[in-house]
C-alpha cells in the first residue's frame, strides 16, 4: 500500500466514519483512480470503521505540519 497526497485527497470528501467496504464505494462513485481503490482493498481489518484518513494513513500530514502563518495574508 502505497499513499501520497494526491491520491489521499481523493478521501478528504469520503462520509468519515465508514467501513473499508464504504470507502471503496466512494471511492469507485467518485472516480478516483485505481491507486485509491487498491490501497484500500489492502486495507486488513474488514470489519473496521475508520474515522478518518489518519487511520488508513498514519503519517498523513496535518496543518500543522505545512510551515504556513495564516496571519501573514
């Protein structure tokens, strides 16, 4: 399984919590590209509600880590 930000964003609209079954839905409804649906159908626990996609993807990046001060603009 292998995640990068594109393909991640394909999630960010996903109706969090959802199982791996309902991620595949969205992500097959969605036309997101065939990358997104496998790494998810590798995803292990099958019966596993996953409250965001920290829990697919650990590492994924949040605000916090982009180097941006919102008061400058």
């Amino acid at each position: 399984m292998f995640w990068t930000l594109e393909l991640a964003s394909y999630l960010e609209d996903a109706p969090w919590p959802a199982s791996k079954d309902e991620l595949i839905d969205f992500a097959i409804r969605s036309g997101a590209p065939i990358e997104v649906v496998e790494n998810l159908q590798e995803l292990e626990y099958e019966g596993e509600v996953y409250e965001s996609i920290e829990d697919i993807w650990p590492d994924y990046p949040s605000q916090e880590d982009f180097m941006f001060n919102e008061d400058e603009y």
